[in-house]
C-alpha cells in the first residue's frame, strides 16, 4: 500500500498532476465553467449534433421503446434488431460488408486489435489446424491513439512502431518482418497533431508487403469527404486490405464505436472479440441517435461547410501572426508554444478571456512540444474566433515557440 502513496506524493510535488477543468454544461461550442460563460475551442462535437432537436427527439423515441438500458450482452440475448440495423448502415457508409458496433470508441480498438490474432485459436477449438504457421505483427505509427497501442499491447503480437509519418521507416520495417499476416495501424487524423495519414500510400506499402491497413477514423467519421463519409470518402479509397474504425462520440454527438471490415472478418471477430460479444453496448435511444446523427450529416451539409469554413478563417488570421501551427489540413490545428509552462500560461490566459482550449503537454506529446489544441466548430461565430486570434495575437511576443 506504501508505495502507492509514496509515488503520487512524488508526482504531485513535480507538478504533474494536471488540473482539469470541471464544467456545468456541455459545449455547443459554448458552455458553463466555474459560474461563468465560456466558449470552447476544444470540443469533439463539432458538428454540434449533440443537442440537435433531431437528435434528442430520437433518443427519447428509442428511451420509450427499449427503456434506459440493455442488461444482456449482445451472445446472450441482449442482441437487439435495432444494432443490426445500425450497423447495416455504418458499413454502407464505410463501403465495407459489414460493420460491429462496440461500447465506445476507445473498446472498439482495443478489443479489435487484440483479438484479430486469435481467429486460428479459436478455429483450433473446431479442429482446425492451418497449413503453415500463422504469425502476428502489427505496424503502428508513433503517434497512434493510447486505445490503439493498448490493443496491440493486449493482442500478444509482435508490436514494430514506425517514426510518425515516416512511410520508408514502415517499409522497412515491413521487409524486416518474417510474420505471415502484417497489420498496418494508423489514426486518420491524429489526436494531437491533427494531421491526416496519407492511406493511398499507406495502402501502397502495404500492396507491396501483403498487409492489411487498420485505420481509426475518430476524427475523419462526419468531418471528412464529401458527404462526411471519413478518411477513405476524402481519398476516395475502395480496398478490401482496409478495416476501418470509427466513433460515434465526437462528430455524431453521442457515444459508441464501431468498426467496418469485410465479411470473413467481421464473422470472425463476432465470434472472438469479447468487448463485442461478452459486454453490454449502447444503450437504445443511443442507437436511435446515432442512426438520426447519420442522416442529418447528410440531410444537413451546411454544417459541415460551416465548420470548415470557420477552419479556413482560423488559420488564415492566424498565418497572420508569428506562431508556428503543427498542420492546417483538419479541424485540429496545435499552436505549438514549446514550453510546457508557457503552454499553460497561455492556456490560463485564453481561459481568463473566456475561452477554453486544451494545453497538450507531455507526456501526451514529446517534452518541449507544448501546444495550444484548436478544435474549431461548425458553431463558432466570427467573433468568438476573431476573439481567440485576439489573445494569441496580444500576447505573440511572450508566447512564440522556439523555432
Ligand atoms: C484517435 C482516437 N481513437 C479513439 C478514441 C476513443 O474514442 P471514444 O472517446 O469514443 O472512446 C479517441 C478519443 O479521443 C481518439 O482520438
């Protein structure tokens, strides 16, 4: 027991422990903290479908249909017609055969990642016994989500992790492996950095070495392509090496996971994927939400050119400034500040003004890669943006990264 009070006194005095605010209200961007108004700039609902009358009048339809909650897991009599349907519709939206709908996000990879390896282990129970060996890697960018390095933790299987980005890094990686089956796993957009993963030339590599791709479209669900359909819509991508991941609990504004795969996989991971088959999932009037969310992406795309257009005019007022932005492709775009102290006053700062945006700092990114995360969002007015460049614009002279 010692122990345990001994290490948090030592982080505590370190100053690690980081302060997280404690809101009253949900931001639409705007919200309620200490007392007072705020305007987020750090929110994942970014369509703000969370409160879409819409929306809440679907989940109260499937509140009175099902009741609050399922008390079974979906092997045991708690597999409900209306998962079925959502998933028939996620997978049509992903161009896949089908697609499993999971708790949240964050158990969608982790339970995916770790139990793609075992569909030979659990076929040996049947029987089965395979030509050759089977063999298990997994090749995962750097700056892969935490869920995703966990998943592959839990799998068993070789882990290799290539420099961010760094597609000759991955090549080699792939010509140095002798396992027989290879998984690339990337975010499509990164959390933190809010780059998006070049997946044509992901695919490429993958071609080359027979690998599947496995790419966690968090951010990309509802933001990118056309009609909001992710990652492989804005690349215009059909590929059957593809598995994709997405969640329900950012652009669609309620919460789930979900993965889209062909249909050898998808049967297989129904049958070996515990945090499918042995955990209850979403509650009803959250599938009923997040089947209307899907509609109103698409019944409703001046929200999605809203909410890039409020992108276009951040970035353009803040190239303006001196500050370095770590990418302009996406929603996210990291004003990197450097020092973490720094960060945090600046974070303060904004606060103080009334505006909330999230200080990442180690040990979420490297030490000295302290940044100010800008989420913008389809419901941000000019003037709550004008009033952000405004602070990082006042206080530009105390606050630059070093180069
Ligand atoms: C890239 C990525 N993957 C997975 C997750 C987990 O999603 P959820 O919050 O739905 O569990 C997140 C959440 O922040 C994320 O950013």
């Amino acid at each position: 027991m010692k122990e345990f009070k001994e290490i948090a006194e030592w982080i505590e005095a370190r100053g690690a422990v980081h302060e997280i605010p404690r809101v009253e209200s949900l931001p639409q961007p705007g919200f309620r903290m200490d007392g007072a108004d705020h305007v987020s700039f750090s929110t994942n609902n970014y369509l703000g479908l969370s409160s879409h009358p819409r929306m809440i009048a679907a989940a109260r339809t499937g509140l009175e249909r099902y009741g609050v909650g399922n008390c079974e897991s979906r092997l045991l009599g708690g597999d409900l017609d209306i998962y079925d349907q959502l998933e028939q519709k996620l997978a049509a939206m992903k161009g896949k055969d089908t697609a499993l709908l999971f708790a949240t996000g964050y158990l969608t990879n982790l339970g995916v990642l770790s139990s793609l390896v075992k569909a030979g282990q659990f076929a040996r129970i049947y029987g089965y016994r395979a030509r050759n060996r089977h063999s298990y890697a997994f090749f995962t960018d750097e700056y892969n989500h935490v869920s995703i390095r966990e998943g592959i933790r839990l799998s068993g299987a070789d882990r290799l992790t290539y420099r961010h980005l760094d597609l000759d890094h991955l090549d080699s990686l792939l010509a140095g492996s002798s396992a027989t089956s290879k998984v690339i796993v990337t975010d499509g957009v990164f959390s933190q950095d809010g780059d998006i993963a070049p997946l044509p030339d992901l695919l490429a590599v993958a071609e080359r070495h027979d690998a599947m791709v496995y790419v966690d479209d968090a951010h990309g669900t509802g933001v990118l392509g056309a009609s909001g359909g992710g990652i492989t819509e804005h690349f215009g991508l059909h590929d059957e090496r593809l598995i994709c991941m997405g969640t329900l609990s950012k652009a669609y504004g309620a919460i789930g996971g979900f993965v889209a795969t062909d249909r050898h996989i998808g049967e297989l991971l129904r049958l070996t994927c515990s945090a499918y088959g042995f955990t209850s999932t979403l509650p009803p009037d959250q599938v009923y939400a997040v089947s209307e969310a899907i509609d109103i992406v698409a019944d409703e795309p001046a929200r999605r050119q809203r909410l890039w257009d409020n992108q276009r005019y951040f970035v353009a007022a803040m190239r303006d400034l001196p500050y370095r932005l770590v990418s302009t492709t996406t929603p996210i775009v990291p004003v990197l500040i450097g020092d973490e102290a720094r960060t945090d006053h600046l974070s303060a700062l904004l606060r103080e003004a009334g505006l909330h945006v999230d200080s990442v700092k180690f040990p979420a990114v490297a030490r000295n890669q302290g940044r100010l995360r800008v989420i913008l969002n389809a419901g941000h007015t000019r003037a709550q943006i004008d009033r952000l460049v405004g602070v990082f614009r006042d206080n530009q002279d105390r606050f630059l990264a070093a180069a």
